[in-house]
C-alpha cells in the first residue's frame, strides 16, 4: 500500500513537473528569468509553509535535536544544487524549445550513477554506457546543430542536469537522515528564492506591475511544481528505491513534448522524436537493466 500511495506522488509529480515547463517558458514574456524563480519558490515556499505547521511542528525539534549541524551541511547542498539546476533550466528557455530543454533535462538519470561512482565509489552497471551514448546520440538529433541559439539553449540544460543529477542524490541522503519532506522542501524554496533574488538585484530589475502579469503562471510553477511537486518527490522517494523512481520522474520530458505540442504549436520534425526516444531508450535502460538482473539471477 505504501509504495502504491508512492508511485501516485510519483506521477502526479512527473505530470506537474511536464506541464511546468509550459508556466516557465510563457512567465517570462514580461519579466527575466531570475525575477521568476525567486517569486516562483518563494510562493512555493508559503504553499509548503502550513503542512510544515500542521504535520511536521512537533517532529522537527525532535529530528533535527543535536544535529542541525548534520541537516543543514545536508540541507544547503540540497539547496543551491536545486538553484543551480533550476536556473540553468529557465534560462535555457530564451534559448531553445521546451521539448528540447525537457529532453535535455532528464540527462540528469543516467548523470546519477556515473556521479555516484566518481564521487562516492559505487559501481557502474554495465547498461550506463550504452544509455550515455544513446543520450548523446539523441541529443545530437534533437538539437538543430545549424542554430548557434538552440545549440546555447541546449547546452544550458545540460549544464543544469549535472546540477539536477546532484540534487537527487543529496535528496536522498537528506530524507534517509531527516524524515522530514515537507520541511525539506520548504527550506529548500527558501534558499532558491533568496539566490535566485541575488540575482535579480544584480541583473535584472524589482517591478511588481510586470510580475503581476505572469499571476498565472507563477502561481502554477509555485504552488503546484515548487511547493506541491517537490514535497511529492520526497514522498515518493520514501518507499520507492532510486531507479524505479527515476524512470517515472524521466517521463517529465514526454508530458513537457506533448505539452509543448498541443498548448504551445511547438511540433517536433522526425530527428527531433527520433532524437527524443533515443534519449528516453537511454535514460530506461539504465534503470531497467539492473533491476531485470537482480530479480531473475
């Protein structure tokens, strides 16, 4: 039953994260891509803030008593990774189509492992270099080589899926230590919206008449991707080992495609969805195959 419960924050999370795409690609139509995130996660961090009150309140003390320091040498890598990863991605949004920067994003499943060996010394199954290199083939079609933009785009991406890559795996280092996800995530808002608001006052400039044109879409992005999205993740993650979990979180970029396609005209030519199922080939067979091997040896 608890890994049924889940797998549904799972899906609901993939679904939501797909359609954000959308919110992010449309709010910056009137303001930059700094101004949306650090308003994006500050409304997600109010959205988190009163289950964090009503659930967590009393289990934090306990959780976190004699080991702040352990939370938070855990908390801030959670933190500026998912910064980091997320503004790569919305900016990359200037540059290329949201299928792309969707596409490009998942890159961040088969980063796992690899990072998980270098980093960590764990082992690297077999099927990780066959999925990289399906990967990188896959992105070759996807991306329009010939445009200097898209080709900038593109790179952006997969840039912020290193930075994705890292946030999953401090996620779950963090939620196997402190079983606290809705504090998680709202700590974690927190640290994107104020870095995220450094950036504003650097590049970009504080107008409230021009925010409150992209109402909609950043509350989507906010309530529903930073607030909601996040907090299922974490739920997910719970019950659901790593790989399984991945390859329902990678099917992000299918939702986003589609998404694209039918809200936004953005239509993939034939190298673009040869390009995408390369990528999505590559992303499951690094989860599947270690899974099949386990249970039938």
């Amino acid at each position: 039953m608890k890994k049924a419960i889940s797998f549904t924050c799972l899906i609901i999370c993939t679904l939501i994260w797909g359609t954000t795409f959308i919110a992010q690609d449309t709010g910056m139509d009137n303001i930059g891509p700094f101004t949306f995130n650090s308003v994006r996660f500050f409304v997600g961090f109010l959205a988190v803030a009163p289950f964090v009150f009503f659930f967590e309140r009393k289990e934090i003390n306990k959780k976190i008593k004699n080991k702040t320091n352990d939370f938070f040498k855990l908390m801030m890598p959670v933190g500026i990774f998912l910064f980091l990863g997320c503004i790569f991605q919305q900016v990359s949004l200037l540059y290329t189509d949201v299928a792309n920067s969707a596409f490009f994003t998942i890159f961040y499943v088969p980063m796992v492992p690899i990072i998980l060996y270098f980093l960590f010394s764990e082992k690297l199954h077999w099927s990780i270099w066959p999925s990289v290199i399906a990967c990188v083939i896959g992105g070759y079609l996807l991306s329009d080589i010939n445009d200097s933009t898209v080709r900038f785009g593109d790179s952006l991406v997969l840039i912020g899926a290193l930075f994705w890559a890292l946030h999953i795996i401090y996620i779950g280092k963090i939620i196997y230590r402190f079983d606290l996800p809705f504090f998680i995530a709202l700590m974690q808002n927190l640290i994107v919206a104020l870095l995220s608001f450094i950036l504003v006052i650097i590049f970009e400039e504080i107008n409230f008449s021009k925010i409150a044109l992209e109402t909609v879409e950043i509350l989507y992005a906010g309530i529903l991707s930073g607030g909601a999205a996040f907090a299922l993740q974490l739920f997910g993650q719970r019950n659901i080992s790593a790989a399984p979990a991945a390859i329902v979180m990678s099917l992000e970029g299918i939702v986003a495609a589609i998404a694209a396609w039918i809200i936004l005209n953005q239509i993939l030519g034939f190298d673009g969805v040869l390009g995408c199922l390369l990528i999505l080939g590559g992303v499951l067979l690094s989860q599947i195959a270690p899974v099949f091997e386990k249970n039938y040896k």
